[in-house]
C-alpha cells in the first residue's frame, strides 16, 4: 500500500463504571467514568492501517481473521468521522496533499494477549483502530517535530471518535488515569476523556488481573446495559446521586495519591454496577462463585490490616465477567498473589510479565 500506520492502545479498566446509554447510535453515557489505562507493554491491541487508491473496498482482519464490515456499523462510522477531519482539516486546505479521504482502506488489528483470556478487548480495540487510522491520515499530534501541526487532532478530540467505536475505548487514548466526561449536548461532543493524572504520578499502583473463567460472557455489555436503562430503579439513583460524588473524590483520591480513599470507591462502585445488573429485568449476573470468593479474601485481607495499620491494602474491581482486577500498592503485590494462589492453587501465576499477573483458573 501507499500509505500505511501502525499504533497500539492498551486495554483500561475502570474504577467507576459506564454502565446505560442515553443515546444508542452516538454512544452517549447516563453517567461519567475513571479508568486505569494498563501500562503500554502489558495488555494491548495494536493497529496497522493502509490505504492506497487501488483498494476495492474497505477491509478488517481481528488476529488474523477476516471480518464482515457491517454497513452503517461502529466501524464505519469512525471511519467516516476519521475521513471528515481529513478532508476539513487537510486536503480542502492543501490541495496537493493526496485524497486519502476518497480512498478505501485495510484494517489489521491483533491483541496480545489471548482473546481466551476473557478480557475486553474492544477498548483497546477501537482505540487502537482510531489512533492508527488518525496517523494514517496525518491527523495525529505525536510527530516527532516539536511544534504540533495545525491539522493535529489531540488525544480528547480523538476519544470522540474511539468513543463511537465502544463508549470504553474513548478512554485508552489515554495513559494513566483517565475519566470520561458525560457531557450534556445531544451531538456528543462534549462527551469525551481527558487525562485525570499521568500514569508516572502514582507508578506505584499496580493492576493485578485475575482470570476467573476465559469463557466468553453471557450478556453483552452492549445489550445488558440497554436492558438496564429500560428495567432499572436503582439505576437512575447511582446516576443522579451516587456517580457525581464519587467521580469528584475519586479524582482527588488520585491527586493525593490516597490509596484508601481511591479503593473505597472502586469496591464499592463494582458492587453497585453489579447491583444494577441485577436490579435488571430479568436479571444479569456476571460475577460467580470464585469472583465472589476473590471478594471475601480482599474484604477479609483489608479488614485485618485496617485494625493492624489502619490502611486498606487492596481494591478489587469486576467488569461484565466473572474477572476479577485488584488494584495495590507496589509493595503488597507479591503477598496478595500468594494469598490469591492459596485459595486457588491450581492457578497459574505469570504469563504476563510484572506487574501485570495473569492467574488462569480453573473452575
Ligand atoms: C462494565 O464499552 O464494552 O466494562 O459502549 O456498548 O461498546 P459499548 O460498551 P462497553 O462497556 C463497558 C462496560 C464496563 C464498564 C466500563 O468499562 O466502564
């Protein structure tokens, strides 16, 4: 091909949940999120796209694999708003600069870690996908020039893209901590993530990620959010009264690097997505008999320390899926995966190298 990107994005996971759409086709949240993006070397997608005139249509292989392109889909309509900022922002203002924008493009996208592994691979993915694409056209602001390009899109502006990809996937433009903005207009543009702290202001804070079941899950995310909106009371409380406080101290636990503070509100922001989950109609369970043991054992680790140091040690999280994420301090990391291995000794420990663990389990 003429042209061609490649870019990666790491998968985030995150400590107050996007849980209910207010607008389906835009993917417009009920709520404001925060997220850890995982540091760049661990748990990535990683995007190669080309375009050249002689393409016949627009193509994407996920590992390897080709798949369908559905008209009107997420796909297309991050193309299209990827090939508007090419043709505003550069070919109508240089008209030697070449039509890309008019050209179709091929898509290759792999994860590095196995899709087995049951995690979220469609932040990373579309995130992934944005930046490539936005390098491809020379949208991207990371040129190793010092002086940033007037057509350059920054990362928030590109997050508005990723966003209609998969609502999560906005917030891996970003490293470190990032939150994603709710926003109020009905076009979405204020709908989009910004960087709350850099990853290098706490790099201590480690995400340990433990694999329940690598089955794939049962109710999409896509779809048991949908449902929630439609069936949940419950809901509309966590959206008015409880998201907007804990988004404002959560953000200024990170500040102050206070690690108490920021797990509290992770724990209990996992329980109250899963309440919501299962205040649905009919309900939705993601978590199962060893996502809840992995609770006891954490309630249980930081219910002696907090008598013993009067700190908490550890947060765990769970997404739509039995996996559990612990957040902890550098220091407590090697004792949380002895603990974890006791209780479950036929896990493996270490596929991933530090400090990102992996425990395959079986049930
Ligand atoms: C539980 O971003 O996968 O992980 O926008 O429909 O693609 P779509 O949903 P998705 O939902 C993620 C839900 C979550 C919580 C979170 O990551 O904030």
């Amino acid at each position: 091909a003429i042209y061609q990107a490649t870019t990666s994005a790491p998968v985030n996971i995150a400590c107050i949940k996007y849980w209910g759409k207010r607008d389906t086709t835009l993917i417009l949240p009920t709520n404001s999120s925060l997220s850890v993006t995982l540091s760049q070397d661990h748990l990535r997608s990683t995007t190669t796209s080309q375009a050249d005139p002689s393409f016949k249509e627009t193509r994407l292989w996920l590992n390897g694999k080709e798949e369908d392109i559905k008209s009107g889909g997420r796909l297309e309509r991050c193309l299209k708003e990827l090939k508007k900022m090419r043709k505003e922002r550069i070919e109508d203002k240089d008209h030697n600069a070449p039509k890309l924008s008019e050209w179709n493009i091929h898509v290759a996208s792999y994860n590095n870690f196995p899709t087995a592994a049951g995690l979220a691979s469609s932040a990373s993915g579309f995130a992934a996908l944005t930046s490539s694409i936005a390098a491809l056209y020379d949208l991207n602001n990371f040129s190793p020039s010092s002086s940033a390009k007037p057509s350059a899109a920054s990362p928030s502006e590109l997050s508005l893209v990723a966003r209609l990809g998969s609502g999560s996937a906005c917030r891996s433009l970003f490293g470190g901590f990032v939150a994603w903005e709710a926003g109020s207009l009905p076009s979405g543009t204020d709908s989009l993530a910004v960087q709350v702290a850099p990853q290098e202001h706490w790099p201590t804070l480690h995400a340990l990620i433990c694999v329940v079941n690598d089955a794939k899950k049962g109710t999409s995310s896509t779809s048991g959010m949908q449902r929630t909106v439609e069936t949940s009371a419950l809901l509309q409380h966590r959206i008015k009264e409880v998201v907007p406080q804990r988004m404002d101290a959560i953000i200024k636990a990170i500040k102050e690097k206070d690690f108490d503070t920021f797990a509290k509100i992770t724990t209990a922001d996992s329980n109250q997505f899963h309440a919501v989950a299962l205040d649905t109609a009919p309900p939705i369970f993601y978590m199962n008999d060893v996502s809840r043991s992995i609770i006891s054992i954490i309630e249980e680790l930081n219910r002696v320390s907090l008598l013993n140091t009067g700190h908490l040690v550890a947060a765990y999280t769970f997404d739509a899926g039995p996996n559990a994420v612990i957040y902890t301090e550098e220091k407590n990391v090697k004792q949380i995966i002895e603990l974890v291995l006791r209780y479950f000794p036929q896990a493996e420990s270490n596929p991933f190298p530090d400090p990102f663990q992996l425990f395959g389990g079986k049930q």
